[in-house]
C-alpha cells in the first residue's frame, strides 16, 4: 500500500503523480515512463494550467488512440466475435448506460449506505489517510510514549517511522521489541498521542468517519435536496437495472452476458500512481447470466479467458498472476458464491509483488434481488429448457480501461541506452497508436509527394485502427527515435532508390532491422503485420 497523500489539494502533478511510487522493476522507473507520457502526448495532468486538480488526467494525440485501441479490441472480442465454449460462441450482447441513474439505483445497490470507506485528516500537513491503511508503532510495554503512526505495508513509510522511533527512543530497537497495531483500534487517549506519517506534533489525526466515494450532483434548476443524484460509481448498475430489457427485446437466453465500456467516478481519499487510480475513470465490464447451478463452471471458464485475453494485447506472462480473494476480502455481493479472482499484474510500484488489473466474481443473484426488491418489478427469468422460473447468478470480469492503458504502458516500457531515444515502447502492434510513420529522407526532389501520396493510401486502410504518421522535417534519425518513444512498429522511408527502383526502406521498431520493399507491397505487408 503506496503512502498516502493529500486529497483535495491541486497539483501540477507528473512528478507529485509518482512521488510515491517511482520505484523500479526490471529496470522500468515510473518516474521515468510519466515523463515520456507527458513529452510524446500520452497522458496530461487535468486543467495543468491551472495547476491540475488530483486524480483526474487528459489523454493526449497518443494516449486517446491507444485507449480506444484497447477498448475496441475489449469489444471486439467480448461481443463481436466472442470466446467460444465447447464449439459454441458464446452470446454477449452490448449495452451502454446513462451516467447518472435514478438515485433509487444506489440505493438497492448499497453503493449509498456501504459504499464509503474511513477517512482520517491531518490537521497539522493537511493530508488525508484512509484509516485502514494506517497502523501504530511503538514500543513494546511502553505506553507512554508517541505512537507513530505509518502507512500499511509501505517499505519506505514504515523504515521512515522506524526512524522517528528510534530517535525517540534514542536507540534502535529491534523488531522483537516494537508493538503494532491499527490506528482504527486505538483508545482517544492512545490517537492524542499518535503522530501522523508526515507529521510533527502529536495529537493531529481526527477520529474515523465514514466518507462516501460517490460524486453527488443535482437534476433540474431547483438543486434542493429532491434533487440529489449520484455520477455513477460503477458501470455494472447499468447492466442490472436493463436486464429484462435486454431479455424482452434480443433474442437471448441463459446463459449470456451484457457488456459494457464507459466512464466511472469515485472520489477517492488518495488517488495515487498516475492513472492506476484516479476519480475519473473507465471500466470495461461485462455480467455473465447463468443458472446458480453451473456457476462454478463459468467462473473457471471467465478467469482463463481473461488472463489470456491480457496476453493477447501483449501482456507477459510473467508479469501476471491470478490470485483467489480469501474469504475476509470478499464483497458483500460475493460471499455466498463460488469467490473471486483477480488477476493481478506486476506493476513497477508493486514490484516484486502485484496489484490488481482486472477482478472476476461470482456475484451470485444479489445485484438482481436488490433491484427486484426495492424496484418491485418481476425480474425473473422463465428458462423454457428447465421449466424454471428463477434469478439468474452473475459471474462479473470487470477490468479498468484506464487500469489496462497503463498496464500497456508499463510493459511496452523498454530502457535502450543503444538508441538514440534511450527507451522505445514496445507496443503489440496492433494496439499501438501509431500504426506506421512514412518519411521523405530529404524533403525535396519529389520524395515528399511520393510519401504524402503513400500515406493516403494506408490512412484509408488502416486509419481505423491508428495513425499513419508524415514528417518531412528533421534528420531521419531524431524521426525514428520520436517513433521509437511513440511506439511506432514500422517506418518507410522514401529516399533516392526510390525514384528509380519504386521500393522504399523500412525500419523495423523492434529489432532495428532495415530491408527494402517495393512500395506497392507496403500495404499489405503492414496488414500482416498489424494482423489487419
């Protein structure tokens, strides 16, 4: 758990974004890969001219097509043209919600009386601290003294408050001889005297209190009270409240998914590591109906095929793992099911460890009893093969859009000292957003008309999936290591031979390799490589 930091404060944030996790892993600093965001048009800071707002960021020229990149091929492959089970494909169809819902919503949810997490301040730094990554130190028997109070599970909070211990206690003490305990567990006497992570006085932090994660707004001009709504904390409502929409209207029949890409805002107590979690964010959910019966199977079936789904647009292996939630992580809506997996991936901030990319739970039918119960609608579904009436169960994999653009980022992340760029991202070629670049070596002698007119012809095959990059301008060598740092597969290079010879030089990203081909072949040997 990376240490806290402040909640409301503005920031102009690419450095503050990973001012707390700027490890490395494998060599990756995330210090380093938000820079390049920055520099290559990635990812922005929000409103950053006026200082940025915390947790919220921009999508830059690059950042904006790779995310699409990632979610069309999300779509493509979850609805389109989905996974198939023994010979079948399976039935997924698409839905896409409003935003804001009838307050109502989140209330059968629970999202409005459970969906909040403590909250503690600090009132001497400011910052703010959920109060259950917050534990105690302190000498063992001595209850006397301060308790410093540090970041849970957080190797440099906890060395930090070991340091302020021992100076304390004017000698170090060792592991044997040092008492923790949570800061939610502690007596009013005991938080007088605890000292927070960055503080210096005791007796700074506030008692728990509960803080709602969901952004509250108001309907129509009267803005009273009646008014009240909610931006949506979870696209997965949306799914819920339209299933026996989706029933009545598509020729669908248990089991069978409904998908679903869109935004999602939590007001998070600490946004932290760049884009890993932020307030304003997308997710990629799709909810499994099936009977309770057969649960298990499609929770089995769900977990492999998203691990090698996250394979499949260029995710090691290695750097993922699938872990079952044990049973005191499980969501209320997951505790009398078959459980939950996340498959977690080996951020540079979690490194060596992992942290989540993507969950995928066996809600049971708790989301449709809720809303059966508090809509009083029937949402029962007649299944004619059973000659059974009853509340289909939910298996949920629900991935962060926002979450995987960085898990992408992260992995194509490759340090080079032997470039020019000293990094190139190496991107599955096609997720990557630039699908090619075309460059006159000179930009004279009638080699930027031919470049210009070969560029057309790939923007009108492939510019649905990317962009087709031409640059005139600079030596041919900062072209490619601009190219390198943008992830392009390919270049083409229009030179002198050209002219005469009617073939083109490309630069493989990859391996660096530079061969000639003739320029009426370029089309379709990029579709091969792109796999379009």
């Amino acid at each position: 758990m990376l240490a806290a930091r402040m909640d409301d404060r503005l920031e102009s944030g690419m450095s503050d974004a990973v001012a707390d996790g700027a490890s490395t892993a494998q060599g990756k600093s995330m210090e380093e890969l938000v820079s390049l965001c920055k520099r290559r048009g990635f990812i922005y800071p929000a409103s950053e001219i006026y200082g940025g707002l915390n947790g919220f960021w921009d999508y830059g020229p690059l950042g904006v097509q790779l995310k699409k990149n990632l979610a069309d091929r999300w779509w493509r492959d979850m609805t389109l043209t989905p996974p198939t089970r023994d010979g079948e494909a399976v039935k997924i169809v698409g839905v896409d919600s409003s935003i804001i819902q009838n307050p109502r919503v989140w209330e059968a949810s629970g999202h409005v009386g459970g969906f909040s997490d403590p909250m503690v301040d600090c009132t001497e730094t400011k910052f703010r601290y959920r109060a259950d990554h917050l534990i105690c130190l302190g000498e063992k028997g001595d209850t006397s003294g301060q308790i410093y109070v540090h970041v849970e599970d957080d190797d440099e909070s906890y060395a930090a408050a070991r340091k302020k211990l021992d100076k304390y206690k004017k000698r170090s003490l060792g592991d044997d001889e040092i008492d923790t305990c949570p800061f939610v567990s502690l007596s009013a006497e005991e938080r007088a005297i605890a000292v927070g992570p960055h503080a210096k006085a005791p007796g700074t932090l506030t008692e728990p209190r509960a803080f709602n994660l969901m952004f509250q707004t108001y309907v129509g001009a009267t803005a009273s009270e009646d008014d009240k709504a909610y931006l949506r904390p979870e696209t997965a409502q949306g799914i819920f409240i339209n299933f026996g929409n989706v029933v009545d209207t598509s020729r669908v029949r248990v089991p069978f998914g409904i998908a679903q890409i869109g935004k999602a805002f939590r007001n998070e107590v600490t946004p932290r590591n760049f884009i890993f979690r932020s307030r304003e964010f997308e997710q990629m959910e799709m909810e499994f109906f099936c009977h309770a019966d057969d649960a298990k199977q499609w929770l089995d079936y769900w977990v492999e095929q998203r691990k090698r789904w996250w394979m499949s647009v260029g995710l090691s292996e290695d750097n993922m793992i699938v872990r079952k939630h044990d049973d005191d992580e499980l969501a209320h809506y997951s505790k009398n099911g078959a459980g939950t997996y996340d498959i977690e991936y080996r951020w540079p901030f979690t490194h060596p460890g992992f942290g989540e990319l993507e969950g995928i739970a066996h809600r049971s039918n708790f989301d449709l009893s809720q809303h059966k119960e508090h809509s009083k609608k029937k949402l029962e579904y007649f299944d004619q093969e059973r000659n059974e009436r009853y509340l289909p169960d939910v298996i949920e994999p629900a991935a962060g859009l926002t979450r995987g653009v960085l898990a992408l980022l992260c992995e194509a992340f490759t340090p080079d000292d032997s470039r020019a760029s000293k990094v190139v991202m190496k991107f599955e070629p096609s997720l990557a957003p630039i699908k090619a670049a075309v460059y006159p070596l000179v930009n004279k002698d009638g080699m930027p008309e031919v470049a210009e007119k070969l560029v057309t012809e790939l923007r009108r095959r492939f510019g649905h999936t990317g962009l087709i990059e031409f640059d005139a301008k600079q030596s041919i060598g900062k072209r490619y290591a601009r190219m390198d740092e943008a992830g392009c597969p390919v270049c083409f290079t229009i030179d002198g031979d050209t002219m005469s010879d009617q073939t083109v030089t490309y630069r493989d990203r990859d391996t660096l390799a530079q061969d000639r081909i003739a320029i009426d072949q370029v089309p379709n040997w990029l579709g091969d490589k792109l796999g379009a």
